[in-house]
C-alpha cells in the first residue's frame, strides 16, 4: 500500500471510530494530546500520526498499530 493509500484507510477508520464512539475531534486530540487541527488532518487524509502519537492512538483506543495502518484487516 502506497502512503496515500494508507493516509485514506487510516482516515476513514478514524471517522468511522470517532462517530461510532461519539466523540468529537477535539475530544479524542485533547485525550492524545495533539491539537484538533492535527486530528482534523488525520481525519481528512492529510497527514499520518508519527511514532509516539500513534502509540498514544493505541492505547486510547486499544486498537493495534497493525490495524490503524490497514496491515490487518
């Protein structure tokens, strides 16, 4: 997978978390300890997490990196 492709799965399972969760962008930056707008990119496509943010994605909502990324289904 190409890295806009993975930019786009990791997109759409983060909308699909956040809205199945019901909490809103701001929420989930502030529990990750990012700003909104970092979270807004990840949700649009525009950026992918680095390490640490990614780890503390994990743990938040105890989702492997694995998955995040689209290495698993």
């Amino acid at each position: 997978m190409d890295d806009k492709a993975v930019r786009n799965l990791f997109s759409m399972r983060l909308s699909a978390f956040l809205k199945n969760r019901g909490t809103s962008q701001c929420r989930f930056a502030k529990s990750i300890g990012v700003s909104e707008s970092t979270v807004s990119a990840y949700a649009k496509g525009q950026r992918l997490p680095g390490y640490n943010v990614l780890r503390d994605i994990c743990r938040e909502t105890g989702v492997s990196a694995d998955w995040w990324l689209g290495l698993v289904r």
